[in-house]
C-alpha cells in the first residue's frame, strides 16, 4: 500500500485511498489533520490482514502526522502574535497625531489618535474630534503632539 504524505493536495483534487475511494478535498483547502487521519484509518481498514503495514512505515506515518500537527500548533500561536502585534503597534500611536485619508471624501486628515480598536481581524485607529474609524494601515505619517 502506498504511504501517506503530508503534503498539500492542489484545491480541487482528490486523493485516492484504494480500492476506488477517494476523499475530495475542498476548494482551497489543503490535506490536513482530519483528512490526514481518515486516510490512515481508512489505510488500515484496507490492509491484507496476511500482509499488514511494515511497522517503520507506520511509526513513519504517524511521525509526519505529529509533525502536521505541531505545525499547525505553531501557525496558530503565529496568526495570534501577529494579530497582537498588530494592536500593539496602533496602541503606540495613542497621543501622537497621524495624517491619513478619509476613504469617503479623499480629503487628507491630520488628528491625535484618542483609541484603537479590533475588527473582523483588522485595526482601526480612533482620531480626536471624527465619529469615523481609520484603518493602520492607511496612516500615511505620525508626528509626536
């Protein structure tokens, strides 16, 4: 029996289990945990019981299976630094004023920033005397009040 990778699987195409099975793989999506795991349970399901799995190739498998999940762990812990980070960085500005554009108008507007604020994964800096939220990364200066 073929050993199974970890590697992504292009979007839209399947991966072939054995004996015409095969698991559609999502638009955009690449092979991951769960998927990684139906293919090896349904690997042992297939298996000639007067033949099983060599025990190296299934120690193998089950290490790249560790490795995927560690990984992804870390992507995890990274989007969430980042996103952090981001915070971070727009609370720094708290007090000093930035030049950005209005996105409406394109008139160009120069205020202190008063907050920060998070939302659906973006910063919006909050500017002394506009109702209107301005993003990070549309700040074209800063300058010390």
């Amino acid at each position: 029996m073929m050993p199974v990778g970890t590697s992504p699987v292009p979007a839209g195409e399947g991966t072939t289990v054995g004996e015409g099975q095969e698991i559609e793989n999502l638009e955009g999506e690449e092979l991951g945990r769960d998927a990684f795991l139906e293919l090896l349970v349904t690997q042992l399901g297939n298996q000639d019981p007067l033949e099983p799995m060599d025990n190296r190739e299934f120690i193998s498998q089950m290490a790249q299976f560790s490795s995927l999940e560690q990984m992804e762990n870390m992507n995890s812990t990274m989007e969430d630094f980042l996103e952090r980070q981001s915070i971070a960085d727009g609370a720094q500005l708290i007090g000093h004023r930035v030049e950005t554009l209005d996105s409406n108008t394109g008139e160009e507007i120069t205020a202190e920033v008063t907050s920060v604020s998070r939302e659906d994964g973006y910063i919006y800096l909050h500017l002394e005397g506009y109702e209107d939220k301005y993003p990070l990364q549309g700040i074209n200066s800063v300058t010390s009040s």
